[in-house]
C-alpha cells in the first residue's frame, strides 16, 4: 500500500472539513425551508378558516417536519462547530432517514390524489417541499456527508420507537373523536380493521427496512475509519482513510 505524506493526509482532511462546513450550511437552510413550509401551510389555512391546530400537528408529515427542523438545524451548527457528529445524532439521523422516505413513498403512493373532503386546495410548494424535496435532500445528505460515527444495530429500536407510539395515540385519539389523520387508518373504512392491521404493520416494517438500510450505510462508510467505532472518538482532526486518498 502507498504511503501518504502528512502534507497529502492535513489537505485531504481539510477537503472534508471543507465538504462538511458545506453541507452543515445547506442542512440549516433545509431546516428554515421546512419552518417555512410550515408557516405558509398554516397561515394559509387560518386565512380560509379552516385552520384546526389538534388536527393539523396529528399528522405523521407534520410532526416528522418538526423533527426534522431542529435535527437539521443542529446538524447543521455541529457540522460548523465540530468535526464530527455525536452518536445520539447519528442515531437520530438515521431515524428521520427512516421517516422521511416513509413519508415520500405513503404520500406519493397512497395520498397525492385524495383531495380534501371540503375542496381545500393549499400552497403547492410547501406540500412538495414536504414530501418530495426534503425527503430526497435527507437520503442524499445521509449518503454523502462526512464527519459520521459508527452506530450500533441496537439505533433499530430508537428508529421504530416513534412511529409506534404515534401510531397507538393516533387510534386511541381517533377511537374517541372518529377522525384519523390517514384514510388508510379508518377502521370503518371500506378495507375495515384488518385493513388498518395491514397498513400499519406494512409501514412499520418499511421504516425498518430503511432504517437498517441506513445504518448499513453508516457501518460501510466508516468501517476502516480510524477511532470512529462506536462514537467514541473525542473531539480531533476528522480521520482520513487512505484509500480516499488515492
């Protein structure tokens, strides 16, 4: 194997400090764009009055988005401020990895052509922002951002976790009021209970699947990585693999 000169390895590592700065710049600006999103969606409907607050931040989209500006928008100021992430975020990012392709295919497959029962057309972008562009910005930030630790199998449970207890609040709220976010979670709907059943479970499966599919990626790109296993690595230069070298 060829060796590397210091020279080569202090330039290399300043490239992906550089690559890292860029992208924690970007991360933060995707946040805003969500927060704007919000607001415009909102204001909109206040503007038409049909704005209903408990029902409107019910919606998976919506408390996903809300996740999504504050892990962006931290994420962003530790790519600034530090030269790599910790591994609590790194487990969280991997989980709005999970959620915001959920998020993409359910809305793209299932919702995009059921209209509204009182007619309510809003904004375009902010619904495309939320279901198309952010999610596919995520999934490319995942795969191409440095500065990653190591995460454990176990980040599974931390992924899951939210969607679950979602879900079960969701149908306890809907049980009392008789109304539910999805149509596909309509237990009177013309698919019934084991309808439900089928879509939860389904859905459930697939944040798994993305979620492993996530951390698979991160154990990929930072096996061979010096001092990085198990987010355990103190605050340091970001490590440089020889093969990027080359």
């Amino acid at each position: 194997m060829t060796e590397t000169s210091p020279l080569g390895e202090k330039a290399a590592t300043a490239r992906l400090a550089t690559l890292r700065h860029i992208s924690g710049i970007i991360s933060i600006v995707a946040g805003l764009l969500i927060f704007a999103a919000l607001v415009t969606q909102i204001t909109d409907q206040i503007s038409v009055g049909r704005f209903e607050p408990d029902q409107y931040f019910s919606y998976f989209t919506i408390q996903t988005a809300m996740i999504n500006i504050v892990v962006l928008i931290a994420g962003g100021i530790m790519a600034l401020r530090l030269d790599r992430d910790t591994r609590l975020y790194t487990a969280i990012r991997a989980s709005i990895f999970s959620y915001a392709l959920v998020t993409a295919v359910v809305y793209n497959v299932l919702l995009r052509d059921i209209p509204n029962d009182d007619g309510y057309v809003g904004p375009v972008w902010p619904n495309e922002s939320l279901h198309v562009w952010i999610p596919i910005y995520i999934a490319l930030d995942w795969l191409l951002t440095p500065g990653r630790v190591r995460i454990s199998w176990s980040a599974l449970w931390l992924a899951v976790s939210y969607p679950l207890i979602w879900v079960g609040i969701t149908m306890l709220r809907g049980a009392s009021t008789g109304w539910y976010p999805y149509p596909f979670l309509e237990p009177d709907g013309p698919n019934g209970i084991v309808g439900v059943v089928i879509y939860v479970v389904g859905i459930a499966a697939f944040i798994v699947v993305l979620a492993a599919v996530a951390i698979l990626i991160n154990r990929v790109q930072t096996r061979g990585v010096r001092g990085v296993s198990h987010g355990r690595r103190r605050t340091g230069p970001i490590p440089v693999v020889r093969a990027d070298l080359r």
